[in-house]
C-alpha cells in the first residue's frame, strides 16, 4: 500500500515540476524544439526502418566489443593480482635464502 502511494506521489511531483518548469520562456521553446526534433525523427526512421535496423546493429555491435574488451581487461587484472599476491611468498623465499647465505659464509668464515 506505501509503495503505491510512493510512486503515485513520485509521478504527480514530477508531473508539477514539468508543469513549473515550463513558465520559463527559454524551457518551453528548448522543449518544443527537442520535441519536433523526435517526431521527425520518429517519421523518417518509420519511413526507413532498415535504416533504423542497421543502426541498431552497429549500437549491438559497439556494445559487443565493449563487453569483450572489459571482460578481457577484467580477466588481465584479475590475473596481475594473482601474480601480485604470489610476490610476498618469493620475496619471503628470497629473504630466506639471503639469510642462509649470509649465515654459511658467516660460519664459513670463523671457521
């Protein structure tokens, strides 16, 4: 039931802004010319939906290879982190190793 009156409340707010937001001249004649600007649009793409069909499938295809390319980004980064993680464990190995070094020529020598 509050949900309902959310967004009956929402729409009527919004509707009062649109209603408000039209008293001011530059508004009114942006909105008109935005407006006639999607009927001719909406005319001629109705008139040459292959057009309209070709278009779509170059957006598909834009958004395709934007996918590919942040998933194979994504799959780098996440491969770049693991390599990171692993660094701690061979910088720890390689402090080890210097350790023993030192210790045996250390010995070597007092001997």
């Amino acid at each position: 039931m509050n949900e309902s009156k959310l967004m009956k409340f929402v729409l009527v707010g919004a509707a009062a802004g649109a209603v408000i937001s039209m008293f001011d001249r530059k508004t009114r004649e942006n909105t008109k010319e935005k407006t006639k600007q999607m009927k001719d649009m909406a005319v001629y793409y109705a008139k040459n939906r292959d057009e309209l069909q070709r278009m779509l499938e170059q957006k598909i295809e834009v958004a395709q290879e934007v996918y590919e390319n942040a998933s194979t980004n994504i799959s780098t980064i996440i491969s770049k982190m693991d390599d990171v993680k692993e660094i701690p464990a061979s910088v720890q190995n390689m402090v080890s190793d210097t350790k023993n070094i030192v210790k045996n020529s250390n010995a070597e020598r007092l001997n």
